[in-house]
C-alpha cells in the first residue's frame, strides 16, 4: 500500500460509498473509464479484490471493507491538516485562539461577535480563565492572545492597552452606606467584605485600590466566583469590590448600587498580551488590531455602564 496515492483512496471511497463506478464518475467530475483504473491500481496496491459484482450491484469485499475504514480516516486526516493550514493563508477559515479572565465573559462573546461578522469562515475559540490560569495558558502557549487586566511585568510577553476598566464597591439599596456620600475609604473597610480569592486580578485591583487600608479589610467570605459574590451582596451578606462590567446590568437595573467612595471608580485598562516574538496567525493579528482599533468604543456599546461609573476620579 505504500505507492497508494489520496487520489486513488478518495476515488474508492467514493465507488464504496455510492456503490457505483458511474455515480462517482459523476460526483468527482470524471469519467467512468478514469474511476475504473483508479480502483485497479488501489487493488493492485492492496493485493486484493475490493469490490465483487453480483447481477447488476457492486459490493465490498472483505478486504474493502477493512481499507475503506483506514481510507476514510486518511481523508480526514488530509482535511483536518488543510483546515489546520488554512489559518496560515489568511483571515478567512483561520481559528482564533482568545483566554480572557472572567470579568470578560461578561460582554467579550459579543466582541468576538462582531469580529466574526466582518470575518465569515473564522473559527472561534475562547476561554475563561483566572488570572493564575489565564498565565499558565500564555507561558504553555496554549493560547494566541490573553485578554487581562495585569498583563506580566517580564520580558517574554507584550501587552498593550485598548480599554479602560473600571472597579467599583457595590452594595444593595438597601445598605446603610448607599446614601452617604464621599465615603472614606477608612468607613467602607469597616463594612463586610465578599472577596474574590487572593492573587485573582480582582484581589490585586482591590489591593491598589484601597492601599494601605488593605490590612484592616473586613473580609466576611472569600469565595472564587464572581457570580456567587454579586449572589452575596444581593442578599445582603456584605459589600463587595467588583470590575463595573461584571455588574453594569444590576447597576442599570438598580438591584445594586455603586457606593460614592473618595477615589471610586478605580480606572485601571484591559490590555490583550501575547507572547513576545510569537508569530501569530493572521487572524490572531487582524483579532488584536481589532481590540486597539476599536474595542474601547465596541465595549461602551455592547456593556453600558452608567455614567458615573465612566467618570474617571480625581485622585
């Protein structure tokens, strides 16, 4: 079998599937005498019958059956291998590889949405991830481009800003607090605190955010689901810091409101970050100028935040 040729298993396969010379003459744009020779030089390779005649239908023989298995699992493979290169040649067809920390998932299938739209034929392939994880995904080169807030501070990766990002400190209507104005942030670390795990983006956001009041946080519950944290809040268990996108919908709706602490919002940016001198695929390229280009207004679009949430503070 080694001087069998794709042609000649792709030809057979499709006399097998058809169970006819004619038909697969006509599936394959050749001609009935082309197909015929094509499975003699394949039966010749085999050193076996693979078809047998009775009356005026074809079956498979023995030995046909066991090479049309291998032969459909050859054509697949050479598929796979064409769609795994077309990525390479361009925009078009080619499977984009995104990780985002989870405060993304909030509004990034829908930038991945749009990208998709201008691009028909892309694959998409996005993750969720920690931030532990979503660097891990990087280091292992699992991932084309990583979307984070706290890009690496080494030399093996390179990150670029497209997006502000703010945090803010949520409570329920009903809190003590959401009246008050100008709160300090020395009053806020008093109250309750739900708090993502520590070394999450939102722990290391929170720790800039309230500096030297860090140590005397009221930290109630640490619980590694922002979904479960906002759940908390909502049920009056305590106060939580939290990326605005991940509460934009409870804010507009007014289950939640921002607490007016001195310094709040905190204004940090998303940046998409790569792995220095990794050579991206052309859509991993046209993906990134996408989010420089235009994620920041694209994400005002899709994930509304209310307007003091995008008033930047002075601090």
């Amino acid at each position: 079998m080694k001087h069998a040729t794709l042609r000649q298993l792709k030809v057979f396969e499709a006399v097998a599937r058809l169970t006819s010379y004619s038909r697969a003459a006509e599936e394959l744009h050749l001609t009935q005498p082309a197909v015929s020779t094509q499975v003699r030089k394949l039966e010749q390779h085999a050193g076996a019958p693979l078809f047998e005649q009775l009356g005026k239908k074809i079956f498979l023989t023995a030995a046909g059956t066991e090479l049309l298995h291998h032969s459909r699992l050859i054509i697949r493979q050479f598929e796979d291998a064409e769609d795994a290169m077309t990525q390479f040649r361009g925009v078009a067809g080619g499977h984009l590889n995104v990780a985002v920390i989870s405060a993304g998932d909030y509004f990034f299938p829908r930038l991945l949405v749009q990208f998709a739209a201008r691009h028909p034929g892309v694959r998409l392939n996005l993750t969720v991830h920690n931030r532990e994880d979503l660097l891990v995904q990087l280091a292992d080169n699992l991932t084309d481009l990583a979307v984070m807030v706290r890009p690496p501070q080494d030399a093996d990766t390179q990150s670029d800003a497209f997006a502000p990002h703010p945090y803010v400190i949520v409570a329920p209507p009903s809190h003590a607090l959401a009246r008050q104005r100008q709160l300090t942030l020395a009053q806020v670390v008093r109250e309750p605190f739900i708090v993502r795990e520590k070394g999450s983006d939102t722990w290391q956001s929170m720790a800039e955010g309230l500096g030297r009041h860090m140590e005397r946080l009221n930290v109630a519950m640490e619980i590694r689901s922002t979904e479960t944290i906002k759940q908390g809040v909502l049920a009056g268990m305590g106060i939580a810091f939290l990326s605005a996108h991940t509460v934009s919908r409870e804010l507009r709706e007014g289950s939640l409101v921002m607490l007016d602490v001195q310094g709040f919002p905190l204004m940090l940016n998303w940046y998409v970050v790569q792995r220095r001198g990794k050579r991206l695929p052309p859509v991993a390229q046209a993906f990134r100028e996408f989010l420089l280009t235009e994620g920041a207004r694209l994400i005002r679009e899709v994930d509304p935040l209310p307007a003091r949430v995008r008033r930047r503070p002075a601090r």
